[in-house]
C-alpha cells in the first residue's frame, strides 16, 4: 500500500464530466490534496469507439498526463475505461490506480427482492468484465444489464446547462424496473456520469429503489491508499483540462462550482 507524506496530487481522468461524481467524493475525504481533474471530450462518448480504439486512446494519454503533472495518483473515474484498461496502465506505469467497475457485489449483498439491475453505457454492460462480477459475486441475485444509449450524453447536457427531457431520462431507466417475481429493489449506476442526473431519476422511477453509486467507496480507496498523514488540511487548488483544449463556457463554469467551489484554478 502507497504513503504519501507530502501533499498529494491526484489525477481524476474521465472521458468526459461523469468523473465529477468521483472527485467531489474524493474531495471530501482529501480536502488537502491538489487536484488535476482531465475530462477527454475530444474522445467523447467513449461508446462510440472499439474497446482496441479506447485502449489505443487512453494508455498513451494517461502515460503523457503523468509526465505532465506527476500525479501520487491517478484515479480513472469511467467505468468504460476501467473495464479495458487497468491492467495496462499498471504494466505501464508506476503510479497507482483507483479504477471504477459496477458496484455488484454491494448490490447483490444489500438487495431485499434479488432483483438487480446494472445500469450503464452499452459498453460496459456487454464487457466481459462486468460478466464476470456477476458470476463472481451474484450467485443468489437476479441480475438485469441495462445498456443506456443516451444516458451519459444526457447529463453532460444537462451539466452544460441543456435542458434535459423527463421523457428521454423515462425511456433510458424503463428497463432497469422488472415487476414479477419480486420485483426489482435495487440499481447499480454503473456509469459515473448517471449520478449527475439522480434527482430526475428519482422522480421518474416507477417506485423506489435503492440506487448504488460507486463514487463514495471509490474515494475511501483512494484515501486508504494515500496513508492517514497526507492530504488532509485546507482546500487546495484544483485544475480541471479538456482535451478539445477548449475552456468552459460561463454556464459550465457556474456548474461546476459545486464540484470545485473556491478552489478551482486556471
């Protein structure tokens, strides 16, 4: 297990603004630690791509945003990306990871009805690897996967100030909500981005479930990782870059100031 003693840095990469969610948890726990927050929107949405493509894409990328900003560590908040690449960034890199896989087992574990549904970009929900959760950890579980062809691009709209229909948000969670044999208690949002939209999600669903963000155990990893001595203490600056290089318009930047609040930098 890495210890930090001086005060951390630590990269959040996401393929775009999902990572948010991610971050605004590791904050809380780090408030001391210095921030660079990489959303790769020139790649966005990463379902658009070929897992080889993503791979191709996103190593070299990681590899040269070390370089750059000598991260303590790096945190790759996009559950498409964990799901193909950490095993090559840890091969090629020496920095540790914190990677983001749908929460099953929690779910599986806390489901009253073991009725499950995994919610996420098409990508993740077809990826071997999140079969293999499944397998692994939802031996008593009904296990629904829900691949949302919208969902993410939907709440980076709606971040950048878009307005956002009840109606398209309905239509990309119908499928998580299973009424037979119990019907289904539980979601996994297996996409950080979902989390963005979580109060119209809340509003939408046909009855209430229990929806699992990953974000909070996520940032628990990442401070037992950095040791108890670093990143504690006040807010420090944070940086957040687009790969477009383009900068945030004035109804982003109003945004994001419930992520980054004061501490944001240029």
């Amino acid at each position: 297990m890495a210890f930090v003693s001086h005060t951390p840095t630590i990269l959040v990469f996401d393929s775009g603004l999902g990572g948010l969610t991610v971050f605004r948890e590791i904050v809380k726990l780090r408030p001391g630690a210095r921030y660079v927050y990489v959303a790769d929107d020139a790649y966005f949405p990463y379902g658009q791509h070929t897992e080889d493509e993503i791979v191709a894409r996103v190593v070299p990328l990681i590899g040269d945003l070390i370089a750059e900003h000598a991260p303590d560590l790096v945190v790759i908040a996009c559950n498409t990306a964990s799901t193909l690449v950490m095993t090559q960034l840890r091969e090629a890199y020496g920095v540790p990871f914190v990677g983001t896989v749908p929460a099953i087992k929690p779910a599986c574990a806390s489901s009253k009805t073991k009725r499950v549904s995994v919610l996420g970009t098409r990508g993740t929900v077809k990826r071997e690897y999140t079969r293999k959760l499944i397998a692994d950890f939802a031996h008593d579980c009904d296990v629904t996967l829900v691949g949302a062809e919208n969902l993410a691009s939907l709440a980076e709209a709606a971040l950048r100030g878009e307005r956002v229909s009840d109606d398209a948000i309905a239509a990309e969670i119908a499928p998580c909500f299973l009424n037979g044999d119990g019907r289904t208690d539980t979601v996994v949002l297996a996409c950080t981005h979902y989390p963005l939209l979580i109060d119209q999600m809340l509003a939408l669903a046909p009855w209430k479930v229990d929806w699992i963000d990953p974000a909070p155990a996520i940032a628990r990893r990442v401070s037992d990782l950095l040791g108890s001595a670093s990143g504690l203490g006040e807010t420090l600056g944070a940086r957040i870059l687009f790969t477009s290089g383009q900068a945030p318009s004035p109804v982003l930047a109003k945004a994001l100031t419930p992520f980054f609040g004061n501490s944001l930098v240029s």
